[in-house]
C-alpha cells in the first residue's frame, strides 16, 4: 500500500462535492466506513479490482494508492494517529503533512454516513474520536497543502 497521493480524486467517495460518488445505501456506506476504518481504502484508480461469484470489489495490490480522501476523512476527527495505517508515528506525521487539507472532504465518519440519512449506527460507536480538528487544517497545523503528484519524492 502507498500513500503518495496528496488529494483525493475526482470521485472519491468521501468527497463532499458534485463529483464524488455514492453508495446505492446507507448499509453499503457504513460497510465502507467501517472497513476503511479497520483495513485502509483502496483509491480505485490504482487498486486491483477482484471478482468473486458475481460480486466485485478493488483491493490493495503491490503498488495501490491509499484512498487520500479517506485519510483526510479520519485524521480531521481523530485526535491521534490515523487508525488503519499500521505506519510509525513519523511515517504517518510525513503522509499527513503531505496532504491537501483543503480538499473537499467530510469532516467525520458521521458527516459521511448522515448523508446517507439518519442513523443511530453502531459503526460509529466503536471508534469514534473526542478531538475535531477544523476544516482545512493539518491535526498539528502543518504547512502549506500540497498538489497531487503520486511518486514525488518526500522533502
């Protein structure tokens, strides 16, 4: 899995523009949620897609994107480290650091899942985070956001 990516795509699922795409359900946004929460998001422009019995889904192959979308997502409601990426805590300070916190992006896993309409989720319950960190700022405030080009080398 590779962090490269600065911004998230133009239809990335946790975008809050007109461009994202979204789920056909509640119940498949919270699915997502959650495994995204526990296992990372492939961004679907790099993943491999996998089929099995009629149903299909992109998974992490040897040089998948994470999903940036998905990352600014949970860092700008955690209050420590991003939860799935299983990277020291400098690692994932530089991917942070990397991103574009200005990128249209939901707030929380409960903005993403409460455009889906109401819900009383038990997915939230089990990982949701105290501290709010406000729209287009790095948890840490980190410097200026940078522009999405996968593969440049880090400063």
């Amino acid at each position: 899995m590779r962090f490269d990516l600065k911004t998230p795509c133009k239809n990335c699922p946790f975008r809050t523009d007109e461009t994202a795409i979204r789920f056909q359900c509640l119940e498949r946004a919270e699915e997502i949620e959650e495994s995204a929460y526990r296992n990372g998001f492939p961004c679907h422009l790099s993943a491999d897609l996998e089929e099995d019995e009629g149903d299909a889904g992109y998974v992490f192959g040897g040089n998948t994107q994470h999903c940036a979308g998905a990352l600014l997502m949970f860092a700008r409601h955690g209050d420590g480290p991003v939860p799935f990426t299983r990277l020291s805590e400098a690692k994932q300070e530089a991917v942070l650091n990397r991103l574009d916190w200005s990128a249209p992006v939901f707030e929380s896993e409960a903005d993403f899942l409460d455009s889906y309409g109401p819900t009383d989720s038990p997915t939230l319950a089990g990982h949701e985070a105290e501290g709010v960190v406000s729209k287009n700022q790095h948890p840490k405030e980190a410097g200026e956001p940078a522009t999405n080009q996968p593969g440049e080398k880090e400063p």
